[in-house]
C-alpha cells in the first residue's frame, strides 16, 4: 500500500468524516466555478486549452452504484462567459478501467495523446439548453468497480474531460459526486482531484480562493506554473512549516513559473495555494489556470479536500533550540 494511502486510510479511521462531501469546487477553495471554453476563444479569456479533466476517487469499500452530476453544463444564461451569441459547445465524457489514470498521458497539462485513456462510459455534448441553465444534469449509474482500482490515489478512479469543441464563450459549471441521481448525497470516503485547474476567481478583492496540492514523501521541490492571472494579485503558499511564500504570478495571457524547496515537515501534507486579489479591486471575469510539478517534472495532485486538512502555519516547526 502507497504512502498516500496509508494516510487516507487513517484519516478515515481516526476522522470518519474525512471526504464525506464531493461538490467540485469544494467549500474549502472558495472558487466559484471551474471554467471551459471553446475552442475558438482567445487563450487572452483564460484557458490554455479549452480542456479540463478531473478525477474521482471511491474508496474500495463502497458497494453501492454513484454518480457523477454535473451544474449548468449548458452555455448561455446565468453563468456563463458569454462573446457574441451562444455558439459553443462543450463535450462531457466519463472513463473508467484500465489507463483511466496510470496511462501518463492522462496526468498531462496538456489534450495531447493518450488522454483519454481508459473506457468511455458516458459522454454527452452540451450547447444553449435552458433545461439545464443553472440545474444539474446526472452522469450513472456507474459501479464503483468501472472505475480503475489504484491504490495510489485510494481506490476506484474515474475521469471526467470537459472539452469545448466549437464557439468562444466560457462554460462555468461544477461537478458533485453523489450517492444519488437526483440529489446531491456524498459518497462516503470519496474525493476529487486534479493535475491542473482552471478556474473562475470571484470579482471581490475580498474574497481569497484556495488549492490544495499534496505533497509526497518523495518531494523535495516543486515547480508552480500559471497562467493569464491578469497581475491581479498575489500568489501565495502556506503550509505548516511556512506562514507564507510568493510565487510569480503572470500577466495577461502569459505563463509565469517559480520554484520552491520543500522542507521536511511539509512533506505528507497538503500546501495552500491562495489567490489574494489587489485591495478594493473589484474585477469580474478572471479566469487562471494553476499546476505544479516536482523536481522530476511529475505532476502533483489538487485535492478538493486537503490531504490532511486544510493547512495551518504550526510556529513550533521553524523554532530551533540554542546551542
């Protein structure tokens, strides 16, 4: 068994609350919404590729089918970012099995090769529908045992890959994993994550939106990349060891990169990525896409619920006795 299984698996022993709760964004990131657009959109919007994958986690223990439901997956209406008349559409597709997430090329920043590795199980394609403006559309019933068993990331791993393949305008939606077709009811023991987001910020300065990375035992640095966040702010990450770093944060559709050493008693952990937008700004509209790597270039996984909890500055780590 993984490391980071060993851990989730305490965490569910000790805290049996632990990933009880499934909406993507979760409450703790304080993001909006995730955003897709078309693929006619100028990456000047916010999005690198017009492509988003997200994945799922069930623990090996759940017997019972679940679902994965998707919020105002249609373009037009409430949400979304809309360029001229709504002219874009955007595909939902679901894998499981074998290479759902062991295949590389689906743990890449980029729609390139095999990334949609592993069985498609469901897939349906999304344009101005106002049956589904600002309601929720279900995906399942799926068992548990479709998805691919990796002990890795905790269990059944399936994928979702949300592709804007016409038009210009931004789809903003969310993702809930339910025990249910109708409701949202979480699955017990379940989680989220992915290897790279983009999503929508709120327009308040206010407001402070959150990711979490895990950190491994084997990391030793890491490499952040983001992209088009407008010099809205600052970028920063906490962890338990450090009150809080910088990271170079870019401008207007362009990347900008920093690394940063980890030190020992982040490792096992999760980090806080925050987003803190310039004082009294108020500035709609913001889209930014987020990943890390490790020093061997791997990518990291964002949990939507933290590894471990959401991380608090601990003083007790940086304080060294007198000689």
């Amino acid at each position: 068994m993984s490391t980071l299984n060993k851990f989730i698996v305490g965490l569910l022993l000790v805290f049996p609350f632990f990933g009880f709760t499934q909406p993507v964004p979760a409450a703790e990131e304080n993001i909006p919404f995730l955003v897709t657009f078309g693929k006619n959109a100028s990456t000047d919007f916010g999005d690198d590729d017009f492509t988003q994958v997200f994945f799922f986690v069930i623990p090996k223990t759940q017997i019972k089918p679940i679902y994965i439901r998707v919020f105002d997956p249609d373009i037009g209406g409430t949400n979304d970012e809309m360029n001229g008349g709504a002219d874009t559409k955007t595909i939902f597709s679901v894998y499981g099995g074998y290479g759902c997430i062991t295949d590389k090329d689906a743990r890449s920043t980029s729609p390139t090769g095999n990334y949609k590795s592993g069985n498609l199980l469901k897939v349906k394609t999304f344009g101005e529908d106002s049956k589904y403006d600002n309601d929720w559309y279900t995906f399942g019933p799926f068992n548990p045992s479709e998805g691919e068993l990796e002990p890795k990331y905790g269990g059944y791993v399936f994928k979702v890959i949300a592709q804007g393949i016409s038009g210009n305008d931004g789809n903003l939606y969310r993702y809930y994993m339910s025990s249910t077709p109708d409701a949202n009811r979480p699955v017990e023991g379940g989680n989220a994550f992915t290897f790279e987001y983009c999503f929508r910020l709120h327009a308040s300065s206010s407001q402070v939106s959150h990711i979490y990375p895990y950190i491994d035992e084997a990391v030793i640095s890491l490499k952040q990349s983001n992209f088009d966040w407008d010099d809205d702010g600052k970028i920063k990450i906490v962890s338990v060891a450090k009150k809080g770093t910088y990271a170079y944060a870019s401008g207007d559709n362009k990347w900008a990169s920093s690394s940063h050493k980890i030190d020992d008693a982040e490792k096992g952990k999760s980090l806080d990525i925050q987003f803190h937008k310039k004082d009294g700004t108020n500035s709609p509209n913001n889209n930014v896409v987020f990943y890390i790597t490790n020093q061997y270039g791997e990518m990291l996984p964002f949990y939507t619920i933290p590894i471990g909890g959401v991380p608090v500055y601990n003083v007790k780590f940086n304080v060294k006795p007198k000689k």
